[in-house]
C-alpha cells in the first residue's frame, strides 16, 4: 500500500483509515458503496448469481430475496460480545471485559489477511434524519454483501451520509465473516466463524469490531452496536439516552395526538406495537421507529426521541395479517428474508403467517420440509425492510428535532406477577421500574429460552457502560428537567399466563386498550386507584372482548407475596452492582416493600 492515502473521500481521517484496514485485511477489491439502487441491485444479482440469494416470484413479492444462514449463526452471541473500555469498573458486571490493548492484539491477528479473495465495501451510514444535529455517521467496513443489501435498507447510506459527515468525525467499525479465502477457491454458502467469532466495543475510542458472524445484530453494525452500545456511551458524556425503544403517535379519536416510547427486551414484542392496527374504532397508530430510539431534552424542556434507523429487521414468526397486518403490507415487495422457509411457488413461509404448512416448503435449512423436522422457519427469522414502506410510517419520523415524549412504557414476557399494566409514581420510580425489569429469554440471543433473567430497561445485552452508572444517568436526566414536563412512565405485561398455560390478554391490536389508557393517565383523564406498586386503571375499555370481570381482576392482580418475592429477587440483582447501584433506587425498593407489607 503506498503512503499517500487514496483519495477515496473529502474526509482526510476516513481516508487514512480506509486504507490502514484495507492494508491489515489484504481484499482482493475495495468497493466503497454510494448507497444508490443500482449498486443494490448489482450486488443482488451478485448474490443470486452465486446461489447465495434467492429471487423470490415477483407476481407475488416484487424485487425480494430469501437467504438462510449457517445454522449456528442465526442470532446475537452475548457470551462472545465484548465492551472493552480502559478501565474494567466502566464496563461493569453483566458486560464482558477484556483489557483494549490485549483485544486489540487479538483482533489484530484475527483480521490480518481476513478478507483476501474477497471485496472489502466501505459503508458510510448516518443513525438519524441526515441533516439532524442528533445523528451519527458510521462507516462500516465489510466483507459480506448481504450486510451491504441490508445496511441500504436499514440506514441512510451511501452518498447522504458522505456529504452529512463532511470533514467531521466518523464512528469506525470493521466487520468480516472471518473465512479468508485461497485463491480460486469456492465460497462457501453463507461464511462464518464460530470458533473465533467476537463482537467488540471500545467505548472510549468509539470503535466496533466484529469477526465471524453474518447475523444482523452482530453484523450491521449500526443497529445495537453503534446505536446502542456505542451511542449509550456517547449518550451518557453528553447527557441523552440511547435506548431499546420503538417510537409511536397515538392519535385519539378527537384528533390530539401524543408520542410514546416503549422498551421490551428483544423479541418480546417492539415492531408489534409500534405498527399496532388498533381494535378500537377512531384510534390511531403511526409509526416512527421499531428498535431504537435517542432521546434528547428539547428547548421546551419535554423529551424528544429520534429513531437512528431507517428500516426494520423484524422477527418473522408469528408475524401474520391478524396479528400485524401493517407488517405485512410493510414487507409485500422489496424485502430481504433470512432463515423464513420457501414456498414451492418461491414465496415466503413462517410458522403463525397463516394456517397450516403449504405442501413443498423448503425449510429455512434449504432442505425438503415435513412436520417431522420441527419448525420450519428458523425461531429468529426475520425480514429487512425499508421503513418508508410502512403504511402508517410516522410523518414526523424524518423531524431532525425528533417527537416529544408523553410516555415511557417498559415490559417483558412475565407469564405471572406482572399486571397488564400499572403507572409510576414519580420520574424516580419510573427508573426503579425500568431497571426492575425481568424477562424470558428468546430466539433472538443465542443460548436458553424461556429463562426468566434480569434485563433492565430491556438494555442488558446492550448497554455499553456500566449498568449501575446507566440507572445513575436515567436518575440525572429526569433533573434536567421540570417534573411536568417529564415523560409519565409505565410497565405493561402482554403475557400473563392462566393456569392451563394461556395468555391471558390477546395482545396485539387489543393492546390499544392499554394504549388509550396510557394516553389518557397523561391528560389525567384516566381514573386510577394508587397501589403498592403504583397506579392501576380502575376502569379499562375491554368492550367487545367478553372478558369476565374476574378474568380481567386476575390480569390486573397484584399478589402481595408474589411481589415481595420479586423484592427479593431484586435485592440481590441490584448488589450485583456494588457501590454503583443508586442510592435513590435502593429507596425506592425499600418503600415498594413497606407498601407491600402495610
Ligand atoms: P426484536 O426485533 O428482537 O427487538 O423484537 P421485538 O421486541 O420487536 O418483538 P416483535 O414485535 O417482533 O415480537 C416478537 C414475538 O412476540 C413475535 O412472535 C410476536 O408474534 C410476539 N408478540 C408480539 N406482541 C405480542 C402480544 O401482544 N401478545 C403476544 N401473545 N405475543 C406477541
Ligand atoms: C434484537 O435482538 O433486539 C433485535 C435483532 O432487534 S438484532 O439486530 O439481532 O439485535
Ligand atoms: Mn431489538
């Protein structure tokens, strides 16, 4: 490689760098991507051409492809996934840590010579409305195309965020399949590593490296590892949050409309509700984000949210014109599928789409399906997709200011304890909620599933700091700020289990219920009895559903004893964080007990 860097942009740093990677990682070609349709389209065919990507029949799902995976590399790899700030304290005790100067020499060694007999494609990407003072330029370096395809659909990428970042600083990350390969020797079908794979995060440096893995979380690095475990370090120097939250404007049938973020953990039901089809006549639902939000205090004081994507990269299964029909108008043309099974007529299929398996499916393996062989759509399929294609996409999405918040909703799949919904009762408590909240474990994260675990703010696998730190800076935030003019905070649980093993509540379009309640308790119109754990609705539009009055008492149950087990369970988390664990939240723990046992 010569000294002088090529010009390759106006950005004399991204340059520099450009041309360091390239020299560590020897490409047989550097591609550096303008984001424009015709390069997607050049790099499809690409893919279709090696068998890699599949086209799927246009007559019914226009300009798609399906794709699936190696089987082991289906999902995010929280035991290989790593923040290594300086100093070990600042990544804390449910983050891996590895000392950066001894990472960085492995990653060295790993990447050398990773991408020869491969293009290496720079992917200059923004995370927010191009021309918003809140947004981030990444640039991705790959060595996998389908990443290319899919950060096209996902972000702002390519010339836009080129021009957004100017002569100005760039968030880096490397990214390669880690299987170099000899000369003239075939590629495989879909390349990984799971030996060696390892996704890293330097947090002060503002660095991302990621080895081995093609799967969406672990390889378009914009989504959790820029804008969550890298922003949510950036968040917390600068004073804003970086969070696991969808983004809606709900409407009311008197045409007022409010915003409402919500953190679920992953697969527990975001791109749902944040494209929900509202059961009640005269509500209405626009999307402005299905993940992630950055939420800033505005001039006015209120909290505004931004969503740093463009796209979605939603959970197939499940996914059906009943239970989210916008989805599915969203991903009728111009989607990519990984891991769906394929119909014999080339079309798409997932368990819970619609009735029972066509004939002929070819499983998401790529092997002839039958009942015998399990399911067959992988259980963390998904779909890649552009937002605007959504039908209800949020006019506002695009505001470089972002929408003001009215509510903050937190939940998780707890199939007992849990009400369906209940409010806070001040900033303070809302922050105890958000890091009370427990899960069970799904697809979407290699490891068990179903395992009730810890996952605060639905930010454990993502939070690039200290958590202990992390609940210290949400407490800050709601001090920058009049207490009216804060965001009303909430916990909803769609997944509350009978004894005979059903949901209790039907979820879905249903949770509009929920929803006006919410919105409602922020005009204070919503009559509410004040609880142990906070306020409940005392009266809830369940009209039509022909839900029984005890039926709906147990869904809004709050068991005493049950949740002052939960106080225990939550005593011993919260000493996981040491001296970090707030002072304030310990308090409110204190005072949900004594409330619990008057
Ligand atoms: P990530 O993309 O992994 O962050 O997931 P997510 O939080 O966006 O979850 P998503 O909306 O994709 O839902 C995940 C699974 O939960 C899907 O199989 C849904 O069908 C199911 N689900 C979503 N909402 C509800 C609900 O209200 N009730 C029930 N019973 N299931 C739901
Ligand atoms: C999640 O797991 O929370 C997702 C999918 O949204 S991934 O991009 O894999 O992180
Ligand atoms: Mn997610």
């Amino acid at each position: 490689m010569q000294n002088i860097p090529r010009q390759w942009t106006e950005n004399g740093t991204l340059n520099r760098w450009i041309d360091e990677i390239a020299s560590l990682c020897r490409p047989s070609h550097i591609h550096l991507c303008d984001g424009s349709d015709e390069e997607y389209d050049r790099l499809a065919k690409t893919l279709v051409d090696a068998g890699k990507l599949t086209l799927l029949n246009p007559a019914k799902r226009p300009h798609s492809f399906w794709c699936h995976s190696h089987p082991d590399d289906v999902a995010r790899v929280e035991e290989s996934t790593f923040i290594c700030s300086l100093r070990e304290e600042d990544s804390g005790p449910t983050n891996h840590w590895k000392e950066p100067a001894e990472m960085h020499r492995h990653l060295h060694t790993l990447f050398c010579g990773c991408m020869q007999g491969r293009t290496m494609y720079v992917v200059p990407y923004c995370m927010g409305p191009i021309s918003s003072l809140f947004s981030v330029v990444g640039v991705e370096i790959t060595d996998s195309a389908y990443v290319v395809l899919n950060m096209k659909l996902m972000t702002r990428m390519g010339k836009p965020a080129l021009e957004h970042l100017e002569g100005g600083s760039f968030v880096p990350g490397v990214h390669s399949v880690g299987v170099p390969l000899a000369e003239g020797e075939k590629d495989l079908l879909w390349p990984c590593n799971p030996q060696a794979r390892c996704i890293v995060h330097f947090p002060e440096e503002r660095s991302i490296w990621s080895y081995g893995s093609g799967y969406g979380g672990n390889a378009l690095l914009g989504k959790k590892c820029l804008a969550l475990r890298i922003a949510s370090a950036i968040g917390r120097d600068e004073g804003w949050l970086a969070e696991h939250m969808l983004i809606l404007g709900i409407t009311s049938p008197q045409g007022e409309k409010r915003y409402m973020a919500a953190a679920f953990p992953s697969a527990c039901g975001k791109t749902n509700l944040a494209m929900l089809t509202p059961s009640l006549p005269g509500w209405k639902i626009e999307c402005v984000g299905d993940d992630i939000a950055w939420i800033h205090v505005g001039r006015d004081g209120r909290l505004y949210a931004i969503n740093p994507e463009a796209g979605y990269f939603g959970v197939a299964p499940g996914t059906s014109m009943k239970t989210n029909p916008n989805a599915m108008r969203t991903i009728q043309k111009n989607t990519i599928f990984t891991n769906v099974a394929l119909t014999a007529d080339h079309d798409v299929w997932w368990e819970g789409i619609n009735g029972e398996a066509p004939e002929g499916l070819t499983s998401w393996l790529g092997e002839k399906w039958n009942p015998s062989k399990g399911a067959a759509a992988q259980p963390n399929s998904r779909f890649t997709v552009s937002a605007k294609q959504n039908p209800i996409y949020d006019t506002e999405a695009d505001n470089p200011q972002g929408v003001p918040l009215s509510a903050i909703i937190f939940g998780g799949r707890r199939n007992s304890v849990i009400p369906l919904v209940y409010e806070a009762l001040s900033w303070e408590h809302g922050v105890f909620m958000g890091a009370s909240i427990s899960s069970e474990t799904t697809a979407a994260a290699k490891g068990d599933l179903g395992k009730l675990r810890h996952d605060p703010f639905a930010m454990l696998p993502f939070c690039g700091y200290h958590m202990g730190d992390y609940f210290r800076h949400w407490l800050e935030m709601g001090q920058k700020t009049a207490p009216e003019k804060l965001p009303r905070i909430y916990t909803v649980n769609w997944f509350r289990k009978s004894s005979d093993g059903h949901y209790m509540w039907p979820g879905f379009g249903e949770n509009a219920r929920v929803l006006k309640w919410i919105f409602e308790r922020t005009a204070e119109e919503a009559p509410a009895q004040k609880t142990a754990i906070g306020y409940l609705p005392t009266e809830l539009d369940v009209s039509h559903l022909s839900l029984s009055q005890e039926h709906m008492e147990k869904l809004l149950e709050v068991d005493k004893a049950a949740w002052l087990q939960e106080t225990e369970g939550l005593a011993a988390y919260f000493k996981l964080f040491g001296q970090k664990m707030p002072e304030a939240l310990l308090g409110e723990l204190k005072e949900l007990r004594e409330r619990l046992e008057k």
